[in-house]
C-alpha cells in the first residue's frame, strides 16, 4: 500500500532554535498533505493543509509565521518549527492524498518534538 | 462546526470478551465516517469506513455502523485479542471533499490474555 515517510521521528532541540520535519510519499503523488498535532491523550488537531506549489492553509489559531509549511514538490512537504518553545513540543503528524475527492489519507508515522 | 466525540478511555478487556468504543458526531451535510488505529510505536492506520448513512463498515473483524438518526458511528468486535490493543480514532470528513479529518480524542483500547 501507500507509505508515507516522516523524518525525523524524534527531535529534541533547544529553545529558540529551528527544527524542520519532512514528510514524503513514497510511492504515489501527494496533491495535498495535512500537518496535524498530537497533544498527550488528546486528539490530533489539524493544523494546515498544504496544495503543490501553492500556500498552505492553516486552522484558526495556528501561527503560520512560527510553523512554515512547504509543499515545493509532490512528495515532499516540510514542517519548519521556527523559534521553537517547550510549550511547542508536541507530536506532529502528516497525511498525505494523490488526488482529490475520496481518495484515501496515508498517515506517517509521526515525530515526537521535545524542546528543552 | 463539525465535531468529534469519543468516550473516554482507557478501555481495559480480557482477551475474547466484546468490545463497544461509542462514537458520536455533529456535522452538516453528509459526511464520511472513518476509524483510524494507532498501534504502539507507529502511525495512524485506517481500519475501516462508512460513506453514507446505513452503511457498515468492517475489518479484521471490527465493525461500525453509520447511524445518521443517532448521530453514531460505535466501532465494535465480538471478540478482542491482546494484538487489538492500540489507540483507536473516530474521525469525519466533512462533504466538501477537502480532505480534512475531524477527530475525535481517541481511545485506548488495552487487551489482556
């Protein structure tokens, strides 16, 4: 089936700094990626939705300066945390899609960001 | 807006006993409804899902049956293994075709021999 890459699977960084994850398709091309955040035993709240070669889109209260999302290329969407904080650290998911209208979503497996 | 409600968990069950996560929705429109399984260690997997109402959805021996006069989408399985244990998501799609999930908090589902 469908894979989904995600790298780094764990970060730990310090405070202030930047951390970058990568989401890819592996075997299919994403038209649209999801970026999702995982707070312990709670939900996954979607965070933005990303298109090729467009902006993302980002939810109601998520900072698009502190998280930049890039969707240059149709396996590849990048998660830039910018400036992180501890109250940032958080389980960050990706999903991606090949096309539009049903087409199923393929989860990665997640990274766990810890900033000290 | 569209919403996602799941009981709480954790669930703890003996191996072969049967096993009900209720689920309940608010949306507008017709949305899809879908159960996601996160064993431990690894990502989101779908297990199954239901397009319209009345439908069944069904896998590896779990069902959910999409309910629009109750709102409902209960995952169940008549007989639960310890290799079931894993964090369970309801989740919707809302009719737009976005692509979007709405999910609900999870539950764990914990499965002893």
């Amino acid at each position: 089936g469908a894979v989904v890459s995600q790298h780094p699977s764990w970060v730990i960084c310090k405070s202030g700094t930047s951390v970058k994850i990568e989401c890819r398709s592996l075997d299919f091309q994403a038209t649209t990626m999801f970026w999702y955040r995982q707070f312990p035993k709670q939900s996954l709240m979607l965070m933005a939705t990303s298109n090729e070669g467009s902006k993302a889109t980002y939810e109601q209260g998520v900072e698009k300066d502190k998280f930049l999302i890039n969707h240059a290329s149709l396996t590849l969407s990048t998660l830039t945390v910018t400036s992180a904080h501890p109250e940032d650290s958080s389980f960050y998911i990706c999903s991606a899609r090949g096309g539009a209208g049903p087409s199923p979503l393929h989860f990665g497996n997640g990274t766990r960001l810890t900033v000290t | 807006g569209n919403s996602v409600t799941q009981m709480e968990g954790p669930v703890t069950l003996s191996e072969e006993a049967f096993l009900t996560i209720n689920c309940t929705y608010t949306a507008t429109g017709y949305p899809s409804l879908f159960w996601y399984v996160q064993y431990p260690g690894e990502g989101l997997q779908l297990l199954l899902k239901a397009t319209k109402a009345d439908d069944k959805g069904s896998n590896k021996g779990f069902e959910a049956t999409y309910r629009k006069e109750t709102t409902s989408f209960h995952l169940e399985k008549g007989s639960v293994q310890v290799s079931d244990s894993a964090v369970y998501f309801c989740a919707l799609r809302g009719s737009g075709n976005t692509g979007k999930l709405i999910f609900g908090q999870g539950t764990t589902l914990q499965v002893k021999p």
